[in-house]
C-alpha cells in the first residue's frame, strides 16, 4: 500500500480502500448518489480522477478510459485498478512541496496553491468513497474531521465547476445541526441522506 508524504490524502485514499475493499461480490452493479452511475463505475471513475492528477503533475500517461463516462466492466479485480492510481497520484504528489504556490490540477482554473492540489485530489477520492459505500449499505467514511480537512478545497474549487463535476448548480441546503461530513455532502449536491434502494 503506498502512502504519501500528504496526511490528507493518505487519510482519503485509506477511506477509498476501505469502501472499495467493502463492497459484496454482488455490489458492484448497485446504484449510488452519482446519478445514472453503478458502484463499478463510481470505482472507474475515481481511479481515472487520481491518474488524471498524477498525469497533469507529471506529464506521464493519464486515465485509459473516460473518467466521465465509465464503462460499468471491470476487467479484473477492483484492487488491480485502484492501487495504480492511488500509487500513480502518490508518486505525484510526493513532488509537490507544502507551501508552493503553482501547482497543476485537471480542473479549473488548472493551477492552484499546494496545499489546495492535495485537498482537491483527497476530496475527490473521499466523496468518492462515500458514494461506494453508502451504495452498498456500509458506514460511510467520511468523517466530521475528515470532511473538516476537505472543506478548505472545496470551498476553493466548487464554484466554477458547479453542474459539471460537483452536483447540482445550487448546493443542498444542510439540515439543522448538521455535521461537517454533512454539510460538505450537501455544498457538493449530494443528499447526505441519501440511501440504496431497497433490493
């Protein structure tokens, strides 16, 4: 298991291993919060977000397949796919130093702040996780002070991407007393109480 030098996103991509490694054998064709997306498409497109930031810091090979639009097949186990990227975006990110102040990200505005780089990849890989898990019915991951440490990179990057990568064009208003993995769910568009259908 690779860890990087960014607690953060070691802390995300343990909670992206956890839900990944959780899902039942008959788990991966069930439906999750990202709308029209099945858990193994949820999985191929969080393993393409990680390639697409290590391919933007390094200039080496990203994603294979569209991150946007998943293919729902896996060609072999879950782990075969994910631990390359995560190991991929490690090795990236490893060459990012706290504090520098232009880094390359796959999204807009397409350079920001380190510590905004590394929150942006770890946010990704951690709502990700939700989605899987919740999807298959296990407890989510993503802690108040996981979401806590999440929200600065949030805050930084949802706006511009507002009806394309995070949700809806209006965030969900939070319920009262609301935690912080709560309330960053519903500033995403994702229903915090959003649960599988009954099968």
């Amino acid at each position: 298991m690779t860890t990087t030098k960014w607690e953060l996103l070691d802390q995300a991509y343990a909670t992206l291993r956890e839900a990944v490694a959780g899902v039942p054998a008959d788990g991966w064709d069930r439906p999750t919060p990202c709308t029209q997306w099945n858990v193994t498409q949820v999985l191929q497109h969080a393993a393409g977000d990680q390639l697409a930031y290590a391919a933007r810091l390094t200039g080496g090979p990203g994603p294979t397949e569209d991150p946007f639009a998943p293919s729902g097949t896996l060609t072999g186990p879950p782990a075969d796919l994910l631990e390359p990227a995560l190991a991929a975006a490690a090795e990236a990110f490893a060459g990012v130093a706290p504090g520098e102040g232009e880094v390359a990200v796959p999204l807009p505005p397409f350079s920001v702040p380190a510590e905004t780089a590394v929150g942006a990849a770890a946010l990704d890989a951690a709502v990700h996780a939700w989605d899987i898990a919740v999807a298959t019915g296990r407890p989510p991951g993503l802690t108040d002070a996981l979401a806590a440490a999440l929200r600065p990179a949030a805050d930084a990057l949802a706006e511009p991407l507002r009806g394309f990568a995070y949700g809806p064009v209006v965030p969900l208003a939070p319920g009262a007393g609301d935690g912080a993995a709560a309330r960053l769910l519903a500033f995403l568009g994702r229903d915090p109480g959003w649960a599988a259908p009954r099968v």
